[in-house]
C-alpha cells in the first residue's frame, strides 16, 4: 500500500509521531529531495521534516516533468492533505521558494489552511519582473549559465550521456518558473522569511526586499555570505537561524 508520504515526499529518518511543526522543503530548478538530506539531525527532534520530490528526477525519473506552475501546485497540495491537521511551515530555495508561495496560497483558498511560516531563499517574488529567460537557451549555453550560480556542483552534467538525462528536468523547471508571473502580488496573512545570499547575481537584494509586498504579517529578510547556493555553504547557519524561528512561534501555533 503506498504511504502518504509517496511519491511527493521524502523523509531522511523515523516520522515523528507528535510533531510541533511540520517542515516542508523544495528543492531549486533541477533539484531533489536530497538537497536537505543532512537538515534532520541539525533541527530538533519535533520537527518532522518533508522534502518535496518533483516528478521527473531522482526516485520519480521515468514520471513526465511539470511545466505549469498551477499544475504543480494543485498535485503538491492534493498530496499535503494527509498532513494538514499539523502546523505546516515551507520552505522553498530558488524555484522551491515560488512553489511554496503559490502553495501557501492554494492552502488558503482550497482548505481555509494558514502555513505558520513561509521562509522563501534565492528568489525575487513573482509580481518583480524575471531579469533573465534562460530555459530555452542551448545546452551549452544553459550549463555556462548553471555554472555562474556557486557552489552546486555541476560536474555531472560534463558528461553528455548524463546530461541528456538530467538536462530535461533542469529545462522543465525553469521554464515553469521563468514563466510565471503575478502582475499584482497576492497576500498571504503570515510572517515571511527571505533568505538570500549576498554574492547571488540572481536575486539583488533590492528585489529580495519586495517579498514583503506578500504578507500582512512580519517579514525579515536574513542575508548570508555566498552565492546562489550559500545554503550548501551555510547550512549550520540556516538552519540555526530557521529552528530559532520554529521554536519562537507560540505554543497554540505549534499543536
């Protein structure tokens, strides 16, 4: 029998029965699951953590990638439903941060559901013009421009028989995110953290600030040394940073 946590989800280590928060994580443009697979044992043990896993890569390769952001967003929060009577706070990095956006939204208008928390990293809100269009670039042209964001490691995709298969969801998701855009932002009634690394050439700090255009509530904006990916870099200080703020919410937020 499948469980509920298949195939949109991934747990690095034993569900927690009780938990005070749960914690759903999505990945960047390309990326799976396993970008948060160290994050459990920095994060208390009431923290049940969930990473997302999107068709077309990874454990899901042979599924069809997803090129629509409403599509994605109506199949992840169908597959959210099991875990809605616990509180939910998402955190998205890149491409990840829009999906949680337009996710918090869908909770709202399909099940009267409030996240707790949206904690969005690398990316500018989608109501700020995209600086850049580089999914239908060729592939050589698009691996230069994966290069040029950090950290990541992209050697893999060197190797032309590897890149053929990786490069499709790569494609796909950037696409999905390139062309999606909101003309006015739609706002959300809960406190938002930006994540952003100083040295990120894709999202100037002055567009970080213009997620606080998406909420009624407190936004924060916590900046890190490095690149797109500081977060591979910095991920004792993130997630120091966001546990402090999963154990500051009130008690009746929690349960």
């Amino acid at each position: 029998m499948t469980s509920p946590i298949e195939p949109w989800f991934r747990r690095f280590g034993a569900a927690v029965a009780h938990p005070g928060v749960r914690l759903v994580c999505l990945p960047h443009a390309g990326g799976g699951a396993s970008l948060f697979r160290s994050w459990p044992r920095r994060l208390a043990s009431d923290v049940d953590l969930l990473a997302v896993r999107y068709p077309g890569r990874q454990d899901r390769f042979l599924e069809p990638c997803l090129t629509s952001m409403p599509e994605l967003v109506h199949q992840l929060v169908g597959a959210l439903e099991p875990f809605l009577e616990d509180p939910l706070v998402l955190f998205g990095h890149s491409m990840g941060a829009s999906v949680a956006y337009e996710t918090a939204l869908s909770l709202r208008q399909r099940h009267d559901v409030d996240v707790r928390a949206l904690l969005v990293s690398g990316q500018t809100p989608p109501h700020r013009p995209r600086r850049r269009q580089i999914h239908a670039l060729d592939d050589e042209a698009l691996l230069a421009e994966l290069r040029g964001l950090g950290q990541l490691d992209v050697g893999a995709l060197e190797d032309r028989g590897l890149r053929e298969l990786v490069m499709p969801s790569i494609r796909a998701d950037l696409r999905l995110v390139e062309t999606h855009r909101r003309e006015t932002p739609a706002v959300l009634d809960v406190p938002v953290v930006a994540y952003t690394g100083t040295s990120d050439v894709t999202t100037p700090l002055a567009d970080v600030r213009q997620w606080a255009d998406v909420t009624t509530c407190d936004f924060t904006v916590v900046p890190f040394d490095g690149d797109h990916f500081y977060l591979v870099g910095q991920e004792a200080q993130l997630l120091a940073d966001i546990q402090r703020r999963l154990h500051g919410m009130p008690a009746d937020a929690r349960r």
